[in-house]
C-alpha cells in the first residue's frame, strides 16, 4: 500500500534551509537592502540553492521575520505572567523581570520588523506583532485591573511606550551612550517610572505631574 504521507525532506535540505534563513536575518539587519546573491554567499550555498528554497526575496523576507519573531515569542511566552517565569509576581515585578530578561531579543525583532517593513504587506507584519507583544499586552491589562499600572492612558499607548523605550535603549548602547552592563537596569527603572500608577498630586487632575 502506498503512503500518501509526505516523506522526510532530507537533513542536508534542511540544513541549508537554516543556513539560508539565519545568513539572511543578518543580512537584512546589517543591510535591509541585502541582495539574494549576498545572502547566498553569506549562507554558503549557492544561487541555485537558494532560489530552489525561497524562490522570491519576499519569500525569504517572511521566513527570516517568523525566525525572529519565534525567537522573540519563546523568551517572553516563558517570563509571561500568566503561569511563566514572572508568574508568582506582582506586576511591576513581572514586567521588571521581563524587560531585563529580553529587552536585546525585542529590540532584534523591532530591527527586524524595520528591515522588512517595506517589502512585506502591513497585515502580516501586524500579526507577528501582536503576537509578539501578547505577553506584554497581558501584563499591563493586568496591572491596570489591580491599580499597579496607570489607567489614565490608554493599555495600546503603554505597550507602544514600552516597546519604543527598548528600541531607543539598545539604539543608546549602539551608539556608546549607555554602559551595556547597565543599560537593563537604566531601562527598566525608566519603563516602571512611566507606566506605574501614582497618586495624582492634590488639586491636579490625574496624568499631570
């Protein structure tokens, strides 16, 4: 009788299908503009090789942004609040623990997003995005509900708060301004100062200093 299983791609096709999609994320993070031949060379395969795997540069625009975001989603799935790492912990605890823990794997996958923005459609990019940021979605709406968390702004605006403060820290420590030892301390500190809830000053309205 004869199988209508698919059989088993053979190791060394899989081997360069990794090969291809590692040498091209580095490639699109150093050069957006990255040619296949240069991803080629970069993987050690050649052209025809490659295009035997990824047949457009689109094609392999999308697996390098899955890689990334796989990445991403495994770190922050482990520290995530509900039932991970950071789930015996208070709010602020959690989102401390999980900024320190992750905050250069999100940064890669902002730059990530940044290279392939152009060449991918928007809803695609969207949806690795919002997959990437669940856990942080889920710790602010918890932080809100129990009063640890500011709700005087809306939860969309504090996920994005967060996110751009990773970017513009690893962009400091590129740049040389920041100590990398002391870059997830410095952020940390700064990303609880802005999202955490604090009583309004007497006769201000909440949200002004």
């Amino acid at each position: 009788m004869v199988s209508d299983a698919p059989r088993p791609r053979r190791a060394d096709a899989e081997r360069n299908t990794a090969a291809i999609v590692d040498a091209g994320l580095d490639c699109f993070l150093i050069d957006p503009q990255a040619s296949m031949a240069a991803v080629a060379r970069a993987a050690g395969v050649s052209r025809v090789t490659l295009y035997s795997h990824f047949p457009t540069r689109e094609a392999l625009l999308d697996a390098a942004l899955d890689r990334a975001v796989d990445e991403a989603a495994a770190t922050l799935e482990a520290l995530d609040g509900e039932g991970g790492a950071a789930g015996e912990e208070g709010v602020e605890e959690a989102l401390g623990l999980l900024i320190r823990s992750s905050w250069r794997i999100l940064d890669r996958h902002s730059a990530v997003f940044a290279a392939v923005s152009a060449a991918l459609p928007p809803e695609r990019l969207r949806e690795r995005h919002d997959r990437i940021l669940a856990p942080v979605r889920r710790l602010i709406g918890r932080g809100r509900e129990s009063g640890e968390l500011r709700a005087d702004l809306s939860a969309d605006w504090l996920v994005t708060v967060v996110y751009s403060l990773v970017h513009a820290a690893a962009a400091e420590v590129q740049a040389g301004r920041m100590d990398p030892v002391e870059a997830p301390e410095i952020l940390t500190a700064t990303v609880l100062a802005a999202v955490t809830s604090h009583p309004a000053a007497p006769g201000r309205p909440p949200g002004q200093a």
